[in-house]
C-alpha cells in the first residue's frame, strides 16, 4: 500500500492510541516509508538557535530555568544588542545552518520590544538565512508585524495534551497557545510547534498532543520533539525519565501523521548516545538544532554532529556540504521558549524546547 497520501486533519484518538502500539519494527517501517514519500530520507535541516533575551519570565512553565519563580541559577540577561546577533548569525551560517531562530524569554512581548526584534528579522534575513523567533504569545496586530519584518517562521510549542497541560502550565492556558498559532497563520506566516515528553505524562497524554497538532487546520511546517532537559530548581527536576524508544515512537508517530512537516530532534540530544540519535532519523526526524547551546542547556557541538552524519551518510538539507565540513565527510548543517523551546537565552546550544 502507498504512503503517498493527502494529509489527514481528522485523526482520532483510538487512531493515535493504534500507532503507538504497533510493534516497534512496524511503526518504524511505516514511519520510514512516509519520510521517504515526501523527503530525502538522508538530508537533515539544520538550525541554531540563540537566546536573545534570558530570564526572568513571569510565567511558571515547570519545565523552565528561565522562570523568575524557580531558583535555577540562571543569571537574567536583557535583550541582545543588534550587532551581537548579527554576528552569531554570521557564525551560525559559516557553520552550515540554514535557518536562525531567536528566542526571547517573555510571557509576551511589548510592541517596543518587538520593534528590536523586527530590525533583527530583517539583518538576519538579508544574510540569506531563514528566520525564526520564539517571544511567547502575540497578539494579531504584534504577529502582522513581524511577518511584515520578513519572519518565515515563529515557534510556539503547545507543550502537552490539553488534559496534561495545567500540570505543567498555570499562567496561562492551552487556548492561549492556539490563539497565538491561529495569529500567527493569520498573519501569513510558517508555524514551528510541537512538544516536550518525559514530562510526567501518559501514552495517552503524548498521543493527543500529536493529535491536536495533526488535527490544526494546517499541519506546522515544523514539529520540534523535545525531550524534558531536567534542570536543578525546576519543579521537574527529578521526574522519571523516559524509555528512549518511547520517544522514538512520538518521532516516528508525528511522521505518520504530519507526513510532510519537518520533523526536529530538538532538546534533549545531549544525552542521548549516537545510535538512539540515528533511530530517530530513521523513525523520520530530519531537522535538528545546531550549535553548542539551545536557549539555556547545552546541545551536542558542531564536530560531533559532523562526526554522527559522516558515519551515517547524512547529509545537511539544501546543500552539497555545509561550510566548515570537509567534503569526504558528506555532511551538514530548526523552537519555542525554554529547556523546552519557549523561554530562551543566549547563544544557542542546547536546552530549547522548540
């Protein structure tokens, strides 16, 4: 039977619930199949992510070092000068990342604020790469803006199932999240959105989450899975870990059914080993975030990324080598605030959720 199909808006719970009970060999040979229906099964997009303003969010995301309210020892940073920006995005793209994404810890930004960011959209943009920010919730007329800046994408993660969400999240709500991803397309812009797991939640729990996002009126051009960052301070901090082929299951799930979104190994790959890496990519992963930092954790470096796609014959999507690889390697070079991709700070290495 052919993979090639019409994406699907109208999943049901029980169809959810069905993937993820396939046996592991079976989810991953169907995942596969998908993937290589719509993309290069050996090309990954690659991302950095960068921090432009860390810390003292108001919000109480349990997930969160950038929070005001948990004792993390985080140092709060103020919004990043232009030409700071500029610089690290001229790194990221000499490194081989094709897109920028800035993330600024707010539970929503002032429109003067916004206008800092719109000059840095637009520095950004004019040195040719794709551009992504991540500033909490908008408002119609603050999404119109930065699509007017130029903004291809903007990453706002819906975290959980709506049934998991108040556990996680209190000042504010799983509609809002929706609210600011209906402005955001409304506005004419791609969407970034996806999840965190390992949160404490259920089967159940991680299987609505893909099925809300399935089930928006368009699929996000761009699905980040994170895996929880546990960060000392944070309520999280201790929660149990989850069974790695688990996460493998919600990579190869959300490729199922979002068969043409990229789909981003994102927080969480410091501690994951090589070989639970490549799973994912097989299960249908084909972006990830590149550098030595996500918001406020660490993310694997650039060599060592370089080191996995050689081995693996993975190449950076959109073109022959990325920068700064050798050609016998063959290799390289996508948020939301947070460990998670909602809050973050500075130079992006590693510990986004987005």
């Amino acid at each position: 039977m052919s993979e090639v199909q019409a994406p699907r808006h109208d999943w049901r719970s029980e169809e959810v619930q069905a993937l993820f009970a396939l046996p592991f060999n079976d989810l991953l040979f169907r995942a596969q199949s998908v993937h290589r229906a719509h993309f290069d099964p050996n090309a990954v997009q690659l991302s950095t992510l960068l921090s432009i303003k860390t810390g003292a969010c108001p919000e109480d995301c349990a997930y969160c070092p950038q929070s005001v309210r948990f004792e993390t020892g985080l140092k709060a940073e103020p919004l990043m000068p232009l030409q700071d920006v500029v610089r690290a995005a001229q790194e990221a793209k000499d490194n081989g990342a094709t897109r920028f994404c800035m993330g600024a810890a707010w539970r929503s930004p002032k429109d003067r604020d916004l206008a800092k960011v719109e000059e840095m959209v637009r520095e950004v943009k004019a040195m040719g790469l794709e551009t992504c920010v991540t500033l909490g919730m908008l408002k119609q007329h603050q999404a119109q803006r930065l699509a007017d800046a130029g903004l291809d994408y903007y990453n706002h993660n819906i975290d959980t199932s709506p049934e998991h969400y108040s556990e996680i999240i209190t000042t504010r709500t799983f509609e809002d999240r929706l609210e600011t991803l209906a402005n955001v397309r409304e506005a004419g812009m791609k969407v970034c959105c996806g999840g965190i797991v390992g949160m404490g939640e259920s089967p159940t729990d991680r299987a609505e989450m893909l099925r809300v996002l399935a089930n928006l009126p368009q699929h996000p051009e761009s699905v980040p899975i994170n895996e929880l960052v546990q960060v000392p301070g944070t309520p999280l901090d201790g929660a149990a870990p989850l069974d790695p082929f688990e996460f493998v299951r919600t990579i190869a799930v959300a490729r199922v059914m979002m068969p043409m979104a990229h789909v981003r190994l994102s927080a969480g790959r410091t501690q994951m080993n090589d070989e639970l890496q490549a799973l994912c990519f097989f299960a249908g992963a084909n972006s990830i975030f590149y550098g030595e930092r996500l918001l406020t954790t660490s993310n694997p470096q650039n060599e060592k990324d370089r080191q996995l796609f050689q081995r693996l014959g993975i190449k950076p999507e959109g073109q022959g080598v990325a920068a700064g690889v050798k050609a016998e390697a063959g290799v390289c070079a996508d948020h939301h605030h947070c460990g998670a991709a909602d809050h973050i700070p500075a130079v992006a290495p590693a510990s986004a959720t987005a």
